[in-house]
C-alpha cells in the first residue's frame, strides 16, 4: 500500500531541518551535552538498524518473493541490500575528510571565537578554561579558513542527507509509523550536524545569522532527495520495485549507522551512554512494531 506523498515529503523537510535545531542549540546553549549527543547518535543508530533488519528487508523478501520466487527473490534482497551499501560508501568515500560533517564540534567553540577574533589577545575569566579545538586554539587556522570549513561542511552534509531523504520518503510511503520513526532517527542524528555547521561559521563571520541560516540549509537537501526519488519512481511503485527499495533503503540505513552514527557518538566521548542509547533505539521500535502491529 503507498500512502500520501505529501506526508512523507514533509517528514522528510521535518528530519532535515533539524540540523537547523543544532544551530539555534550552538547560540543558546552555554555547554556541549556530550552526554545527550552520544547517546541521541546511538539510538537513532538503534532505530535504523532495527527497523532494517527486522522489516524493511523481511518485506522486502516476501515482496519479491511473491513476483519472482523464494530463491530469486532473495539472492535479489541480498544485492539490493549491498548495492545500497555501496552507493552511501561512495558518497561518504567523496566527502572531504577534513571536513567530515560527523566530526563532533563543542558549543564552547562557538563561546570562544570573539575573543580569538579579536587579535592577539587571549582568552580570560571563564572563558580560557573551554576546551578548543585545534583549529580554533590561539595561531591557528585564520577566519576565512574556518568560513571555508564550514561552508564545505555544509556542502558536505547535503550530500550526505540525499540518501537519507530518499530512505525517509519510501519508508513513510509504505508504512506511515516506519516513516515517522525513521524521520524522527534521522532527525536526531542531523542536530549535531548542525552544530558542526553553525560553529565554524560563526567564528568566521561572527554572524548568528548567517551561521542559522547555513545550518538551516544544510538539510534541505533531504526533502529534494525524497522529492527526486519519488518522481523517479512512482511510477513503478509495484512489489519488485518496492521490495528492492526497501532492500537499497535497509543497507544505506545500515551503512549510515556504523559508518557514521556509532563512530561519532564514540567520538562524544561517552562510549557506554552510545551503547545505551542503541539497546534503547531497539527496544522502543520492538515494543512500538509491537503495539502498531496490523
């Protein structure tokens, strides 16, 4: 059963958006929660790995099972899995790694930069106590090449949420509870990515607003890779096509969630808060498949 588009293009801006809410926390929040952010990162790791592999690709097996046969079907499951794998390895393989969007960011970047702007003069009172990345610490990288890294940054994350959207926008096609919580997974793990944006931007231009309106940005391509994806496919919407959607969907959430979520929930600082946090993305999607059974 496909359900309403406009339902799940909107889910889609909603989870892209959210780097947005990462933004507006790097300007209104005095101290980095690592805390929150490991353990936000591993349950949406939680949620994408459970829903991939107890749903999206069971369905997909007994969809192409039922238009090709049993075997056919799933040698097809398996390559659609893996073929999805590979295409998000490829984006990732191509962003640049210095400005990797999941390396973690401190707010407290963001609290230091006046004082690092403004010449020579260092840091005092509170202040000189936040930890700073290297790039930002006294005779580093200037503010053009901090407005640099964060305008790629940006760039980078646009490409990272295409796959995303897309994976957002056929889930909630099929299963309107899926695609909520898939959106909401998605959502939670693009708010860091938000911070990463709006830091660098910042302390470039000393400009909260620019630096909201670029990590505002950056999540617009979700709801663009959502819109494609339809356009393209709708068409074709039967149960081959569907069963190797959600098959290529299953392996990019897969790949996304130990390429990039779990690493960087590592990267937090709080490894036993990020495993927690995963347990409990997979708890709550069992008991809610659960309760929502049909």
């Amino acid at each position: 059963m496909v359900h309403s588009p406009w339902f799940a293009l909107t889910l889609s801006t909603l989870a892209g958006l959210a780097t947005g809410i990462g933004g507006i926390i790097t300007f209104f929040t005095e101290h980095t929660n690592r805390r929150f952010l490991s353990s936000s990162l591993g349950f949406s790791a939680g949620v994408m790995i459970f829903i991939s592999l107890s749903e999206m690709l069971p369905d997909a097996r007994r969809l192409l099972a039922a238009e090709i046969g049993g075997r056919a079907g799933g040698w097809a499951v398996a390559l659609a899995f893996f073929a999805g794998i590979a295409v998000t390895a490829l984006i990732d393989f191509f962003v640049p790694e210095p400005e990797n969007p999941h390396e973690p960011h401190n707010i407290e970047e963001a609290r230091a930069c006046p004082a690092l702007l403004a010449g020579d003069q260092g840091l005092s009172g509170q202040d000189a106590n936040l930890p700073l990345q290297p790039s930002l610490q006294k005779g580093g990288a200037c503010p053009p090449r901090l407005l640099r890294t964060g305008i790629i940054t940006a760039l980078a994350i646009t490409i990272h949420n295409f796959p995303e959207g897309i994976a957002t926008m056929m889930t909630a096609l099929h299963d309107t509870h899926l695609g909520v919580s898939i959106a909401f997974a998605v959502g939670m793990h693009n708010i860091p990515e938000g911070i990463a944006v709006a830091v660098p931007i910042y302390c470039a231009t000393q400009s909260r607003s620019k630096a909201l309106i670029w990590s505002f940005a950056a999540g617009l391509t979700e709801p663009l890779g959502a819109l494609i994806a339809y356009l393209l496919l709708a068409p074709y919407l039967g149960g081959a096509v569907l069963g190797i959607i959600f098959a290529v969907v299953a392996g990019i959430m897969v790949f996304i969630s130990f390429d990039e979520l779990l690493p960087a929930a590592h990267e937090y600082g709080h490894h036993h808060w990020a495993v927690y946090g995963l347990i409990s993305g997979m708890a709550v999607m069992a008991a809610s498949l659960i309760a929502f059974e049909k």
